[in-house]
C-alpha cells in the first residue's frame, strides 16, 4: 500500500500544518518497532468506535496488539485507532516498556491530528524516561517532525543534533535510515541543502530498500535544484522517476515531475514545462496532496503567461490560490504576483491593486520565515561551538589532573630521591600550569573576540547578550539593539582587493566605538554585518546613536587606505517594548528593519514596527506587561 495513502482521508479537513507533519510522517511510519507510557489512557477513544467493557488480555497478548497498532499506523489508521483504544481498556495490564510503547504510540496519533502540544508534550516524557533506546530514539526523531510543523526551527535542529548522538546506541537500521531521512527534509526545509547531500552520501551507503532510496532520490533532487545544480535534461532525474515509479510512490514520483517542470520554466522553456506536466495533471490532483497541487498550478499558471495565453494562466493561477487556503501562504506570493501582473495587462487597476497587496503581504511573511530559519541555524551552529569548545577545555583539565594523580602516587625508595621527585613535580607543576593559563587565556580571547575588528564575536556576543538580557528585564530597564551592515561592500574587496576591505570594516569600528558608551556591546556577526546592544537605552537614544553612527561612517576618509571610495552603512534598530526580552526575537526584528533600509535605498536607519493587535494597537512585548 502507498506510504501516503493516508492522506486522502483528511481532504475535507486538512489545514495548513497537517499536509506538512504527514508528509514527514510518510517517512517515520514506515517501520515496526517496540516500547511507551500511558497517558490519560481512560479518557482514550478514538473517532467513530463505540466503546464495549473492558476485557481480560494477557501480556503477550498486549504485545501482539501494540505490533499490530504500530504496523497500522500507516497501513489502516482505522484498525489502529481501534487497537488503542481497546488497549485504552486494559492499562493497568500493561509491564513498564507496553506503557511507554503505548505512550510512544498516542503520541503518533496526536500527531497525526495535529495536536502539536500534546504530541510534544507525549515524546518528551518518553525522552526523560527510563524506556529502552530504540523507543527514545523513535520519540526523538518524530519530534523533528512536530517542530517542522510549529515551525520551531531551533528545536528541530536541537532534536537533529540529539538524534546524532544517540545513533551509536540503535542497531536497528531501519530506525537508522528513517532518521537520517527524517533530518534531511528538516535541512531542505531551513534551505540547508549542502547539508542534505552530504546525508545522502552517508545513507548511500546503506542498504536501502526501494521506499527509502525513492526518498533519497527526491530529497537529493530537491536539494540539487536549490543549489542550481542541476538542469531539466539530467539523467538523474529520469533514475529518481524510475526509482519512485517501481516503489509505486505517486506523490514522490509526481513532485519529482513538478521538479523537472519548474527547471524548464526556470530555463524560458515554457512549451516543454506544459508539456512535461500536463499529462500528469489529473494524476497529481489525486494525490490530494495540496502543497504538491499548488505548485503545480502555479507552473502551469507561469507556462502560459509565458507564451501569452492569459485565460489559461488566470485559471490555473486561481486554482492555485483556491488550493493554497489549506496551507501556508508561502506559495501564495507566486501566485498574486501573476494575478497581477495579469490583471495590470488586462488593464484592471483596482484589481491589479487587491492582488499587489496581497502579493506584498505574502512576500514580506515568506522573507521573515527564511530569516527566522536562518538566525536559527546560526544560534544552533553557535551553541554546538561552544559546547565543543567546553569538552576540549575539560580533556585537558582532565589529561592534567591524571598526570598529577600518577606523579603524586609514585613511590621513592630514599628520602633523596622523595625530594628530588617532589622538586620536580613543583617545577613541572609550575611550568605546566604557566602554559595552560597562557593557552587557556589565548583560547578564551580568540573564542571571545572577532580577530580582525577587536570587538565581540557572535558566539561571545550571544552569552553577553542573554545576561545583560536577563538584568533589564529584572531591573525593568529598557534595552536596545541596533544592527547595521556595510553598503555593496562586496563591490569594495571586488575592486581594491581584500584587504582594502579589511581596512574598511577596522575604521567603521574605530568611528563607532568613538561614539558609544563604554557598557555598549559591539559585535561583529558575521561579514560586514554588526550590531550593538544598548542596555539602560530607549529607542529615541538608539535612533540618535545610529544616526551618529551612520554619518560617522559616511564621512570616513578612506584616503588612507590607498584608494578613494565611499563607505555606507544600513541600519535596523528595536527595542524590548517592541520585540520583548528574547535575543533571537530582537535579532530577527532589527535584522528585518535593516532589510528595509536596504530595500528602501541604503545609507539610512529603519525602526522596526511590530504588527498591530485586532484593536489596532501596536503589540507590547515590554517587562511592564504583567504576565
């Protein structure tokens, strides 16, 4: 039976984070497995079964319908509803590795609802439990799954980084293989997709059954394809077809067509675009699967309004549209910014009007999602330094302590001797101790600060940040973060070379630092891009700060670096009262202001704005809001 067919019972009743869990699910349900804990298991019943009295059932009998529950979890999800409640029915039966078994499987079926919280809230318990590995493993890697669709992306990746190091712990290679494919569509979907093929290089390895080397396929296609990697015509594409084809995985085998119908259009092959896809067209609709049928209508759509055929291309511009009410809007800024462009051509105004607003509005929520993604990954990048950073420190504390414990336990046969021994353990104490206070104190600088600029690096940055974070909001002082990057500054180490670039970014620190106060924290994230957090600071302050800051580095004489150019700078500026004490938040907000800046012409200050509340009140995130 298709891994997916379990789709087409919900299309009456999907929503927008639906279709995505259940297709990460298409992957995880693939497997039988052991283990779980009960959880208001009298209160179970499923849909549509009228529940009887309770039975008597013996402990290998409860075994046998938790092995069957799990093989229908994909197969029949009717037959497995029913299986758990009947074993709803008889928990006080249950040994200690049927309850977390159990457990693990409500789980799945709350995820399968959509019930994100109480999913989560199932497998972490299993998490923090004393349940065998594998069933801990399984847990873990389904969480995933939940935090792609609560869009959490750094728990998502805290979950990754988990799975891995339990890995050596699970002998089990199906699980093995599902999680590695598990984390590959995570990246795809945080667009980290050097490191989706690097995955599928590992799993390569493995023997792989047809199902799981069709997932390989697609999730490698799609990673190729964002890295323009790839073209139309590539043979690869044909292998992945045949491969999903023989696994008889309609939705696989139909977004890999959709792949191949996008590289055309990407490649002003309008005419093959069709071509290729609408031969399919009826095929893919039934896969009730939306995010695939919304991308197809939305090819089609821009096919025809490629070689001028409107009414084609508003009809199947509409159908996307139609489609993409059941999920996210993220394909929705495809398919207004056709609407539009059709109706201006058919000379509509006020309709080519409705039709920009909503395509504006969709564009501005897809950039803020990729942004989040990508701060996200940043912070979990940062976090798994500083951990490998703490383990090196404690092997040499600990390669130390061993050498002393040797040395002090070592016997003498004279009194001479004690002390000649005892004389040389002081002197290598002494010069040992000398050289790992000097390598830890280099460490800890470069771990510190940025080496070419002299200010605060990003990992460093981010420590300082949350404690200075955690006093203003205890102390209720205001707090402030202002970040700026240089303007085309690419185009500077393009033409005078690196290290007239170097040059720059030391001066542009050198006329700011003269501006601030000395409890300012200045960092340097990464590239040209800085920010400065600003503690006891209101957002008037701040706005006058980065003023001052953007004249001093527009009237930088740049003279003394050998050549004659111009040195700008954008900048995005928030506050607590508008983005609330969560650094990841304020990062997020003045990194999207200072996209306006850039957006609306360089070389000027933005103050972000938070949305409005259904009374038309700016949202406050301030301490002064009683929780």
């Amino acid at each position: 039976m298709n891994n997916i067919c379990i789709l087409k019972e919900l299309k009456d009743s999907c929503h927008s984070k639906k279709w995505l869990i259940l297709l990460s699910l298409s992957i995880t349900v693939l497997v039988c497995t052991t283990s779980s804990k009960v959880v208001a298991a009298s209160n179970f019943q499923p849909d549509n079964i009228t529940p009887h009295e309770p039975f008597r059932i013996n402990s290998q009998e409860i075994s046998d319908k938790l092995l069957l529950a799990d093989k229908n979890r994909r197969d029949d999800p009717q037959v497995y509803q029913q299986l758990l409640f009947e074993l709803s029915q008889v928990t006080d039966s249950f040994t200690v590795e049927q309850r977390y078994y159990y457990q693990f499987l409500q789980g799945y079926l709350a995820t399968y609802r959509g019930e994100y919280d109480l999913a989560e809230n199932l497998f972490t318990e299993i998490l923090a439990s004393s349940a065998n590995n594998l069933i801990r493993f399984r847990a873990n890697y389904t969480l995933i799954n939940v935090a792609a669709a609560k869009k959490d992306w750094s728990d998502g990746l805290r979950h990754i980084a988990l799975n891995k190091e339990m890995l050596s712990l699970i002998h089990d290679e199906e699980h093995y293989q599902v999680s590695i494919l598990t984390a590959m569509m995570f990246y795809n979907q945080i667009q980290q997709y050097n490191l989706v093929l690097n995955e599928v290089a590992l799993i390569k390895r493995e023997s792989l059954s047809l199902q799981h080397n069709c997932f390989v396929e697609q999730l490698s296609l799609e990673a190729r394809m964002n890295l323009q990697q790839i073209k139309p015509d590539d043979k690869s594409i044909d292998t992945a077809l045949n491969i999903c084809m023989n696994a008889e995985n309609k939705v696989y085998t139909n977004i890999i067509r959709v792949y191949r119908a996008n590289l055309y259009l990407k490649a002003h092959e309008a005419s093959k675009a069709l071509t290729s896809l609408l031969p399919h067209y009826d095929e893919i609709n039934a896969t009730l699967y939306p995010m695939l049928t919304v991308r197809m209508h939305n090819i089609l759509a821009n096919s025809y309004f490629k070689i001028d055929n409107l009414h084609n291309a508003k009809k199947y511009a509409l159908e996307a549209v139609k489609t993409n009410k059941y999920i996210d809007a993220f394909q929705n800024t495809d398919s207004y910014r056709l609407l539009y462009l059709i109706a201006k051509q058919e000379k509509k105004i006020d309709l080519a009007l409705s039709y920009h607003e909503k395509f504006s509005e969709s564009e501005t929520e897809r950039l803020k999602g990729e942004r989040s993604k990508y701060l996200a990954f940043q912070l979990a990048e940062l976090q798994t330094f500083d951990h490998e950073s703490q383990i090196t420190l404690l092997n040499e504390k600990n390669n130390f302590l061993a050498t002393e414990h040797a040395l002090a336990n070592t016997k003498v046969a004279n009194i001479q001797q004690i002390i000649t021994v005892m004389t040389f353990i002081i002197i290598m104490l002494t010069l040992g101790g000398a050289r790992l206070w000097r390598s830890h104190k280099r460490v800890k600088a470069l771990s510190e600060h940025d080496e070419l600029t002299g200010i605060y690096n990003r990992r460093h940055f981010a420590q300082i940040a949350m404690s200075t974070l955690k006093y203003c909001k205890s102390a209720e002082q205001d707090l402030s973060l202002i970040m700026f990057d240089l303007d085309n500054f690419k185009k500077i180490n393009d033409t005078f070379g690196h290290i007239c670039g170097d040059w720059a970014l030391k001066e542009t620190i050198r006329v700011c630092e003269n501006i601030g106060r000395k409890n300012d924290i200045f960092a340097r994230l990464g590239g040209e891009e800085f920010c400065i957090l600003l503690p006891s600071c209101n957002i008037d302050a701040a706005v006058l700060r980065a003023e001052a800051c953007r004249a001093a580095i527009e009237n930088t004489i740049t003279e003394e670096s050998g050549n004659n150019f111009a040195i700008t700078a954008s900048f995005g500026i928030t506050d607590v009262t508008r983005s609330g004490f969560d650094l990841e938040k304020l990062l997020t907000d003045a990194d999207f202001a200072a996209y306006e800046s850039k957006h609306a012409g360089r070389n000027r200050l933005t103050v972000f704005e938070p949305k409005e509340d259904e009374n038309g009140e700016p949202l406050d995130n301030s301490w002064s809001v009683v929780s």
